[in-house]
C-alpha cells in the first residue's frame, strides 16, 4: 500500500552572517547551507497496518509525514501510495487519505462540527446515503453526539479532538495520518480516540500512520514501529523487538518470607544467565535480558523453591527504551 | 469548468451555512446588523460632511464624487468579503496551516479564501448602494433597462482586480522569509481608486490604470452611469483588466505554491 524507497529531502538553509556588516553583506551575496532532513529512507506498508513514526524533534519526521501527505516534493527517491505518487497526483490522492494535525484545526471556529462536516462533505463530494450512514457511525463510535451541533468555539479541546478525527475520516479513506494526536489531551480522551482507532482499523482495515511523542499512544495502537534519528531511520519492526533490542530487560522483585540470601536464589536458578541485586536481606531483584523465554522460568523457580510473599515485575517501559535510543547514536538495524 | 463548479457550490454551502447559523442567534442577528448599519450610515454621513467643503475637483462635481465614491464601495466590499486572509503569512506560512491546505482535494486558494472569508462584509454593498441612489437621485440620472446587467458586470470585474493584486502580494509570503508584508502599502494604495483620476498627476494615473489598476474599480466603472462618453472605452475595459489581474494573481499565487512545496518550512 504504501512504497517507500530512497526518500530524500533537502533543504537550503541561508546561513545569516554576524554582525551588520554581515547583515548589509547578506543582501548582496547569501551563503546556503545544505541540510539533509531525510537521507535514504525505504519502508513499505502493508494495508491494515498500524505503525508508530518515532523520533526527537527535527529526526525528520515531519518532512517524511509531508513527503508522504503529498505537500513537499522529494529531493530524492520514490514514493508511491495506494497506486499514486503523492506529490505529482496530489489532488487525486489526498481524496484516498485522512490527515489529523494535532496542533491545527480543520473545523470552522464560527460554524458547529457538524456544519463543518457537512461542508467538507461538498468539498469531497462525498453527498450519498452511504456518507451519511458512515458520518452517522464517526459520530456515534467518537461519541460526538452531544455537543456536535455547538460552535466549534465552544468546545473544549478533547471534544475538538475527537470532532478532528470525524472530520479527517468524513471521506472513508484507505489510509489516516495522525501527527501527534493527543497533546494536551486527558486520558480519558486519549482512550477514548484509541479505541476508535483501534476499531476502525479493525473494521475498515484502514492503515494508520501515527507520529507522536506519547509513547503510551504506541503501546495502546502500534505492533510496528519506525526510529528516524538525523533523517535516517533507525529501527523498523515490531514494538517487542524494539524492547528486546534497546530496553535493559526485565526486572523482577521477590519479598520472600524468610531471610535470603542471593546465594541461595543463584543455586536454584542454575546456570541461567541472570543478575542478581540484593536491596535487603527480604528482597531481592532478578534482572533478566529477554523477558519472553526466561520471566515464567525464573517465576515459577523461585515460587517453587521459596516462600515468597510478594512479586514485582517490572518492564523496562518503552519510553525508556525511546529514551535509550535517543542517546544511543545511530546504529541501523532493519527488518524486514 | 467542473473545478469551478465544485468551488462556486462549495462557496454557496459555506455562507448558507453561516447565515443560518446566525439567523439561529436571533439577537446577536439583529444585534450585528442593526450595528453594522449604523456603521455604515455614519461613514456615509461622515463622507457628505467631508464632500460638502471640498471644492469641484476639475469637472467633477461634488454628487458625482460621491457617486464614484458609492460605486467604489460595492465591489470593494465583495472583495473584501471574500479575499480577508490579510493574516496570510502569519497563520498559513509561518503557523504552517498551509499544510492542512494542501491535504484537502479543493484549490488551495479556494480554500484560503473559504476559511477567512468574513461574509459581514456583504453590508457594505447595502450602504453602497444608498449612497449611489442618494447621488443618482440628487444627479438625477438616468438609467437603461440593461444598466443592471453593465453594474453587475462591472462589480465583478472591479472585484477581480483587487482580487488579483491582493491574491499576488499575499502569495510573496512563499519566497520571503521575513515576517513584514507589504499589506499596508496596498492598503494605502488603494484609497486613490475611489476619486476621478484626473485629480491626480500623470505618474500616478498611469499607475491607476495600468499597474495597479484601481481606477478600474471606482472611476472608470462609474464614469459611465455618468454618462461621461470619455471614459466610456476604460469602462468597458473593467471586466477584461479584471480577468488579466485575476489571472495574474492567480498565476503567482501557483507559482508561489509550487515553490512552497519544493522548498518546505
């Protein structure tokens, strides 16, 4: 569905000199700088798919999501979306996409949703009994319906939130692009977004795009994800992956009844390679690195073998993995 | 031809749209409008006062300057309805809704257009009006069965003008980078077109008709319900220099959208 090869962007950025001289000599002769804001990026897409667009600010993300959306023109490479090439058929395919700014608003202050949807319903030509039905569904699946018929001025913000996604979604397109749809929202309206999400991906197999700095957005909505870091991108593949290849693994807290020592917990787990730490002669915390093989050996070990009285698990989050990767300088790992 | 189509319904659902939001406020309705009104009546008041100590400039007289000035309003307010994105740089190019623009299947100038228009200004047809019928009634001028038809087209035609000019300059916002416009300038400029071009020097009519042709929206268009057989030609040429402007406009306006998409923010 979605066919992205060698993608790049440059950008020419006129580098101001010091001073007033520098300033009156800028207007004569200016110095550009070239800055590569997406450098050789390939990924594909199948459809249905859910996938996360991750990265620090200015990773280039945005100039990927506007290569895609069709409103910058590569510098480089190949794009090629539900049969278009965005940039060149621009009019033609934006009609098969849906695009939620979260920062920006695409509802008219003065008129209620509902007058917006209609009008963006004229705009798309979509004026039948099935975009009715359909429209019918945004609003009751977002549960919109009480204050659809408000002016938009009048909405909080999650409300607005949710108005936006009925409004990207008013033409039933085959793929949605949310960038970063859920700052300042609380987390019931978060919920309530990614359960449609989720719903609507499931029911219209609609592929969604999503770039976000909430990485709780990506553990709700996305099995796949995509790193970018400098214009490269970094990582592609599933989020378990993404948490084996960057977290620190998997740490597990036992209260034991009795005084342990670690010794004792060593014996009964063998060879395993684990770390052990001991916070005090009640407690300690196995630390291992892939969760997936070894958390029920080590759990159901130390339930046999000991008398415990508590257990804590806890997985390296992702947004520390994020955090890890960030700080981590860029070493490519791709899957296919 | 369909594009247009499409565009024009588009237009007429949004003000049907928003009129019968407003009609739903009953108050504020009426409030607005009985406001807007007075406006306009002091404006016209204020523009007799002014008139009534003004000498005859050249051969004009004072109520055919204020005809021209009536005149001038009509298309003037048309455009102003429809053409208000005088934040363009500011919201589109720097706050990036430019973006959203360009996802939505629709001329991206018809959009621009679409989400500022500012349809109040539909009452400064309305006091035009009055003031042309105050100083056609005063002149007592006299008009053919076809004049309507002429007026509408010359309304257009003044509107596209402006359209035009305002449509390039604010497209200069794709090349700049700098946060000035150059709005004021126009706007100042634009005062001249409203009183009889021969009051003026040579430099600045020629200016007025041909690079930026304001004359075309007050004094030519409204020589011609004057019945002043020497402008009849300039007032025929309304609609046509309407259409190359608009034209022009439009074409810088592509241009600059072309240069938007390759360069980026």
């Amino acid at each position: 569905m979605i066919r992205v090869s060698h993608l790049q962007k440059e950008f020419h950025i006129h580098q101001a000199r010091a001073g007033l001289a520098g300033a009156f000599r800028d207007l004569f002769s200016r110095e550009y700088k070239t800055v590569k804001a997406v450098d050789d990026i390939s990924f594909t897409v199948e459809e249905g798919e859910m996938f996360a667009l991750i990265g620090e600010n200015g990773a280039g993300k945005s100039t990927t999501i506007k290569m895609l959306t069709g409103i910058l023109t590569p510098s480089g490479g190949e794009i090629v979306i539900n049969g278009y090439v965005p940039y060149r058929q621009r009019e033609q395919y934006v009609r098969s996409i849906g695009v939620v700014f979260g920062q920006r608003s695409q509802l008219w202050w003065d008129l209620s949703p509902l007058e917006s949807f209609r009008l963006l319903k004229n705009v798309y030509k979509v004026d039948d009994a099935a975009g009715e039905r359909w429209l019918e569904r945004l609003i009751e699946e977002l549960d919109i319906a009480s204050f659809v018929s408000q002016p938009v001025r009048k909405l909080s913000l999650g409300q607005r939130m949710r108005c936006e996604v009925a409004a990207a979604l008013i033409h039933k397109p085959k793929l949605l692009f949310l960038d970063e749809p859920t700052v300042g929202l609380d987390v019931l309206v978060k919920q309530k977004i990614r359960e449609f999400l989720r719903n609507l991906n499931e029911t219209e197999q609609t592929t969604i795009l999503l770039t976000t700095h909430d990485v709780s957005d990506i553990e709700a909505l996305c099995k796949r994800v995509l790193v970018m870091d400098k214009g490269r991108l970094i990582f592609d593949g599933q989020l378990a992956e993404l948490k084996e290849k960057w977290g620190n693994g998997t740490e597990v807290a036992f209260q034991f009844k009795k005084r342990t020592a670690p010794e004792e917990l060593r014996a009964a787990l063998g060879e395993l390679p684990c770390e052990i730490l001991r916070d005090n002669e009640f407690s300690l915390r196995v630390k291992v690195v892939r969760s997936q093989d070894m958390l029920p050996f080590v759990l159901s070990v130390v339930m046999g073998s000991f008398e415990v009285s508590d257990v804590k698990i806890k997985e390296a989050s992702t947004e520390d993995i994020v955090r890890n990767i960030y700080s981590a300088d860029g070493e490519v790992v791709s899957h296919g | 031809m369909q594009n247009a189509r499409h565009i024009i319904g588009v237009f007429a659902d949004y003000l049907g749209q928003y009129f019968k939001t407003r009609l739903a406020y009953r108050a504020d309705f009426f409030g607005d409008l009985v406001s807007n009104l007075i406006y306009e009546l002091i404006n016209l008041v204020f523009i007799i006062v002014v008139f009534q100590h003004v000498p005859l400039l050249k051969d004009w007289t004072r109520d055919e300057i204020i005809f021209i000035y009536g005149f001038f309003l009509i298309p003037y307010a048309l455009f102003s309805m429809f053409f208000s994105f005088w934040d363009f740089n500011e919201r589109y190019i720097i706050r990036g809704e430019m973006d959203r623009i360009l996802t939505r299947p629709l001329h991206n100038l018809a959009q621009v257009c679409l989400e500022s228009m500012a349809p109040d200004r539909i009452f400064g047809v309305i006091s035009g009006l009055i003031i042309m019928g105050y100083a056609a009634f005063k002149l007592d001028l006299s008009f053919h069965w076809y004049d309507p038809l002429v007026f509408v087209v010359l309304v257009i035609g003044g509107a596209l003008i402006y359209a035009g000019v305002y449509t390039a300059i604010a497209a200069i916002s794709f090349f700049s980078d700098s946060r000035t416009g150059i709005a004021p300038m126009i706007w100042n400029i634009q005062q001249y077109g409203r009183y009889p071009v021969d009051v003026y020097n040579k430099v600045i009519r020629f200016v007025l008709t041909y690079i930026l042709p304001f004359a075309f929206v007050g004094v030519y268009p409204a020589a011609y319900f004057l019945r002043k057989e020497t402008w009849y030609t300039y007032a025929a040429f309304t609609p046509v220099m309407g259409v190359i402007f608009f034209g022009i406009g439009l074409a810088v306006w592509n241009w600059g959208v072309r240069k938007y998409r390759g360069a980026g923010s």
